[in-house]
C-alpha cells in the first residue's frame, strides 16, 4: 500500500501566523499593566517614563509581527529569521522593563 504524502505549507503558516496574533495579544495585556502605574494621580516621572519606553516596545513587536505575517502570506513562506531575532530581543528588554516596574 502506498500512501501519498502532499506537503501542507498554508496550515502550517496559518498555525504560525496565529501564534504571532496570540504573542501580540498577550503583549498587549502585559503593556497595559506595566502602563497602568503611570495613570496614578501620584505617578513620577519614573512612571511616565516605563510607560513610554512600554509603549515603544509593543508598538515595535506589533510592527514585526505585521511584517512576519505578510512574509508568511507568501507562497513559499518567506523565512522570518531576523524579525524573530529582532522579536525576541525586544521582548526580553520588555521583560527587563518590567522588572523595573515591579522595583519602582
């Protein structure tokens, strides 16, 4: 018996293309509570300033994540190696800021 193997490339971008929504979704969650200290009556400038820093991070990774996307809407897929490098950087420079914003 011979079984016949066809190569499923749209599944898989389409897996691939989700998880990056998810990722940006989950981002988002988390940009808004490292934002939310800012938005006490008392808030410094230290605040402010997490904040903004916050909000260029997710505005980076929902840019890349736009991008890897529209890479992977092509036929074939177009490999996304620096933007998930890129993506992952900017992600554990979140991760520090957020660090910070528990300390503060």
């Amino acid at each position: 018996m011979t079984v016949e193997w066809t190569e499923d490339r749209g599944a898989a971008a389409e897996r691939t293309r989700l998880a990056w929504r998810r990722t940006v979704l989950a981002a988002t969650v988390v940009f808004l509570l490292a934002a939310r200290p800012a938005f006490d009556p008392d808030a410094g400038a230290a605040q402010w300033i997490n904040a903004a820093l916050g909000g260029i991070g997710w505005s980076a990774l929902v840019a890349l994540a736009y991008r890897r996307a529209r890479g992977l809407e092509r036929r074939p897929p177009h490999p996304g190696r620096r933007t998930i490098t890129a993506y992952a950087l900017i992600t554990v420079a979140l991760a520090a800021l957020a660090g910070l914003v528990v300390m503060l």
